[in-house]
C-alpha cells in the first residue's frame, strides 16, 4: 500500500519526466531488451535499434502510460483496463514467460515486472541524488502494482 506522500511523490515525478519520456522510455526499453533478450521476440515487427523511430516512439507511449496512471493511483484497474485488454488478449504477453536470475535460485518475474525493474534503473540513473531510498521504495511499489494490472488477465 502506498501512503499519501508516496502517492503525491510518484504523481511529481512522473509529471517532471513527461517532456523526456521518449528518453526515459527507449533507455528503460534497451535495457530490457539487453538484460531479458527473449522480450525481443513481441517486438520482431518492430525496430528496436538504439536511437530507432519506433523505440523512440514506443518508449514514448510507455512513459505517458506510467504518468497517466500516477495520476490518481486508487484508480490504476480503471486508467489500465484498456491496456490490461491489449496486453494479455491481443499482444498475448506471457507473464511467466521469462526466467531470470533472482539471487541463488530461478525465479519467475512476469514480462512487466521485468520492464518495471528496469525501470527503475533508469529512473536511477536520470534523477541521480533525487531518487532517494524513499523514492525509489515508492516507485517500486507502485511499478509492481502497474505490472500487476498489466498481466492480470493473461490466461
Ligand atoms: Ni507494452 C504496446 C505500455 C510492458 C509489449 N505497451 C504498449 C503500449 C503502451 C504499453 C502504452 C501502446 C498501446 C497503444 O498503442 O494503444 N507495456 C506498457 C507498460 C508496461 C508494458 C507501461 C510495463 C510496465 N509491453 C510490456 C512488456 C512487453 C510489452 C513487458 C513485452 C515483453 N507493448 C508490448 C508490445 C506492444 C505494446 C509488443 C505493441 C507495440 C506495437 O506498436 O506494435
């Protein structure tokens, strides 16, 4: 559960990362591309190059999602529904799709707890000394809620 600070923090951040999200979204894109290499396959139809019109364009529309959904977290399953359809009876994104390391053992992270995490590093990465433990305790709790509606329907 998010705390009302954490709410209106998240809210602030993701309102100040809206004019570059094209730049937030390809970067936290490329790293799940890099880092999980079997989330490429959904994207075959697409070129996904460092600097290409369509990373730049899908980053982008990622970015603006995660903003739009900031923007009142007690509504999430409503503001996502139309992506949650998309996801997981269109694109079909499997989340138990991909098997990554986690510490000593196997474990499963679905598709959109994977671009969440990577996520996160980018956010790291941009905002520098203003992630804070906090913000990013806040963050993370939130993206995990994102990727949670995102894949709820899957069957
Ligand atoms: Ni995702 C399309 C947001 C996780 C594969 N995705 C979108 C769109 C948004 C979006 C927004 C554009 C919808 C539209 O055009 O109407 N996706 C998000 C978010 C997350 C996420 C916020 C996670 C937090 N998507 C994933 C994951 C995968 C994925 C993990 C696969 C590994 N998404 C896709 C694909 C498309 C897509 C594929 C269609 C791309 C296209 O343009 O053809």
């Amino acid at each position: 559960m998010l705390s009302k600070k954490e709410k209106k923090l998240i809210k602030e951040i993701w309102e100040r990362l809206t004019p570059v999200a094209e730049d937030i979204g390809s970067d936290a894109l490329l790293r799940m591309f890099a880092s999980y290499p079997g989330t490429k396959t959904y994207f075959s139809h697409l070129d996904i190059s460092p600097g290409s019109a369509h990373l730049c364009s899908h980053g982008k529309k990622i970015v603006l999602a995660i903003a739009e959904g900031a923007k009142d977290i007690s509504q999430l399953t409503v503001t996502l529904a139309p992506l949650q359809t998309l996801h997981a009876y269109q694109l079909r994104i499997d989340p138990t799709n991909f098997k990554v390391r986690l510490g000593s053992g196997w474990g499963l992270w679905s598709g959109s707890e994977l671009l969440s995490h990577c996520m996160l590093v980018t956010l790291a990465c941009y905002l520098g000394s203003e992630f804070t433990p906090v913000a990013h305790a806040a963050m993370d709790k939130f993206l995990s809620a994102f990727a949670a509606v995102l894949s709820e329907k899957y069957r």
